[in-house]
C-alpha cells in the first residue's frame, strides 16, 4: 500500500483543479439525493472539515454554503490541505480518500481507476466511499480517529 495520506492529498488536488474549470450551471445540476453538485461539493468539504477538527481535537464547526459555487474548489481544497496536515492515520487517510473518490465519481463520471484501489489496499473502494460517508464522525465509539 502506498502513503495513503500522499494518495489522499494527490487526489484532492486533482479534484479541486477539475472543479475549478467548471461553470455556475455545472454546479447547479442535479447530483441524486444531496440537491446539486455544489451541495455534493460542499458536504465533502464539511466531511473533511469534520475529520480535521476530530484529529485536532476541536470542536465541530460548520462550513458556511458559499454564495457563489465558484468559490467551492478552494474551500475543498483548505479542508482537505487541513485535514492533510493534521496527519491522519493510515486508517482514516484511506476511509476519507475512498470518500473523496466516492464523490469524484459522481461529480465528474470518472471510474476509481483500477491500480488507485490497490495502493489504498481496497478491494472496493466505492463501498469503503459510501460506509466513510454515511459514518457519524462525532460518534466516538464508532470512529477510528
């Protein structure tokens, strides 16, 4: 397995850079049950807030929904650099990273690309995106931290 830490922010970097291409009317279109992308955007940007402030030790803080979407891509990109620096353990770097990739899917329709799984040593990382997503972060009897 690879430093899935290194993997996480790579692929965050990744995203955000794709993100910031795209136009008010691609963040405002439909995304399944979250409401729209820019909704998608900004729940994994709270996701990654959560997990930093859980790390460090803080208190939960909500991340405000940004007016304009465009500003989206560097309040993803804060959250996750956050997250980066606060050194999550090999654990949580790969839940979240399964997360992120969860979600990059279904924002952009990109596959996980096969040999991503096997350096985050998942077998199915689609599924380890869904369980990291619908995990309560402020349950601390169910969270790895």
């Amino acid at each position: 397995m690879s430093d899935p830490t290194a993997l996480l922010d790579r692929e965050a970097r990744s995203l955000v850079q794709r993100l910031r291409l795209w136009t008010p009317a691609r963040y405002a279109a439909a995304a399944g049950s979250t409401g729209t992308r820019g909704d998608l955007v900004h729940h994994l940007a709270q996701s990654l807030a959560d997990r930093a402030a859980l790390l460090e030790g803080g208190p939960r803080r909500a991340l405000p929904r940004l007016d304009h979407d465009l500003g989206l891509p560097d309040q993803l990109a804060v959250t996750a650099l956050d997250l980066v620096r606060a050194g999550p353990p090999a654990a949580v770097a790969v839940a979240v990273a399964a997360h992120l990739l969860l979600h990059r899917g279904e924002l952009l329709g990109d596959a996980v690309p096969p040999g991503l799984g096997a350096a985050l040593g998942l077998q199915d990382v689609l599924v380890a995106g869904i369980e990291e997503c619908n995990r309560d972060y402020w349950d601390m009897t169910s969270l790895e931290v």
